[in-house]
C-alpha cells in the first residue's frame, strides 16, 4: 500500500495503522494531520493517504516546511499550484493580502508589480508595517512573503504599467490578477492583457469600497476569461473610504478565484 508522510512516498503493510506510522516516523509528534484533518484517534490506513507529522514548536527543515505549510490543504492540489506562475498588478490593499494568501497556499512562482511605495495611510488596509514606510511596496512585500514561504519563488517589479509593457512584463503567467484602485489604470490592465493572451484568465476587481455588507462582494464572469469581484458599484469616493474589512474580502474573493483557476475549475 502506498502513502504520503510529510509529502514523501513510502510503502506499507496493508494492515498498517495511522498511530504506527507515527510511532515508526516522528514518535514525538504532538499533532497528526490525516488528508487535510488534525485526527486525535488512531485508525487503520487507505492506499493513498497522506499523514503530517508536527512537533509543536520545531523549527522544521526546509523540506519539511512545505510540507507542513500545506498540511491542512486538500489533498492533492498542492503539486499543481506549485507549478503555477500568478502575476498581480498594483500590491495595495488588494495585491498584498492576495499575494500573501497565494503564498500560504503554496502556488509556486509570483510577479508582483507595482511602482509605488509604502506610505502610512496604506496602513489601514494594506499588508504592510509600520518600520517599510518609505520602502518600494514589492520589495517591501516581498520580504514579507519570503518570511512565510521561503518555498515560493517572487519576482518583483517596480515600474508603471502601461499598453506598451504589459505584454513583456506578464508574458507567460498562468492566470493574471487585477488589483489597481485607480479606474483608468484597471482599464488599461484588463483591455490590454485580454487582447494580448485571451486564452489567460483575468481576475479583477469593481467595487468594493466603504463598509457596506460582506456578502455584497461577489465573484462573478463578466465576459470571456475576465472574472470580477466586487459589487460592482461602490467605488472609493469623498465619504467612502477604502477599509480593510471589505477590501480584504475582495483580496480573498480574488485570491480563491485564482485557486479555482488554477485547478481547472469555474470561479462563477
């Protein structure tokens, strides 16, 4: 029989139990993860399960890191996502949490770029601190990222977008992400990238200023491969602020339309 422990293969017994592997592996493990779950009992095993090992307070090896980082995933999903390359255009306070929550999910390669710089006010949305003001955002983040995931690779760029370099910049990404604040800006991503690879999927965003209710941001395909998040109506103007509760709504929309794609499937 054929499992997984800490992502790597080995061969058992039919007969072999959850806690023996335990036992024969990482005796002085304190947490088990069963395909995805923290199991406190012991039970037999299935051909094709996948056991973590964790020792509370471990600094684990780099291997092992990975490992544990996506041992609450679904099984299965993590090999392909490490194989994808994201592009995120604008790291504000969209592009940061969804950067950071592709990272904790394990996709393999990301493109941040951006040519601005960390300033106080993006504070109160943005996943940024207090000691990076003054610092380029995608290096700023990249760090950031680089201290949860060493494992994913982060390329970063600090330029303006523009019709004339978007094509080079994000050749070969497997899905784009839209994540400007300005509309002019998200008009030009979203009408160049698609008429230069309309077989990529674009995740963008519209709408999702002040603190109106959750459940208004939806994920939803607009035409083609363009997907948008948002409510499609509240825009940031005098009155209504951009907050981090509903903007980081939005992000993880994004970010878990981005997953679906990335695994073959619809996001709306």
């Amino acid at each position: 029989m054929h499992i997984w422990i800490n992502e790597q293969p080995h061969n058992i017994s039919e007969d072999a139990r959850l806690f023996e592997m335990r036992d024969r592996f990482k005796p002085q493990a304190d947490v088990v993860i069963l395909n995805g779950f923290p199991v406190t009992s012991d039970r037999p095993l299935s051909n094709g399960d996948r056991i973590v090992l964790i020792r509370r307070g471990e600094i684990p090896t780099s291997e092992e890191l990975e490992a544990l980082l996506v041992a609450r995933h679904t099984p299965g999903v993590h090999a392909r996502l490490k194989q994808a390359t994201v592009g995120i255009a604008g790291v504000g306070g969209l592009g940061s949490p969804i950067a950071i929550a592709l990272t904790r999910s394990g996709v393999g390669r990301l493109l941040l770029v951006d040519y601005d710089v960390v300033e106080p006010s993006n504070l109160n949305r943005q996943m940024y601190f207090v000691d990076q003001i003054g610092q380029p955002k995608v290096e700023a983040l990249a760090a950031t990222l680089a201290r949860i995931n060493p494992g994913v690779k982060v390329s970063t760029r600090m330029v303006r977008l523009t019709r004339d370099n978007v094509a080079e910049i994000f050749d070969g990404v497997d899905v784009m992400v839209e994540a400007f604040d300005d509309p002019q800006a998200k008009a030009m991503l979203t009408e160049t990238f698609l008429s230069r690879f309309p077989d990529t999927p674009l995740v963008a965003a519209s709408g999702v200023a002040g603190a109106g209710p959750a459940n208004a941001i939806v994920t939803r395909r607009a035409i083609g491969n363009l997907y948008l998040v948002g409510d499609g109506e509240t825009a940031a103007a005098p009155g209504t602020g951009l907050m981090a509760p509903r903007v980081g709504v939005a992000a993880h929309h994004q970010a878990n339309a981005v997953l679906q794609l990335l695994l073959g499937e619809s996001p709306a």
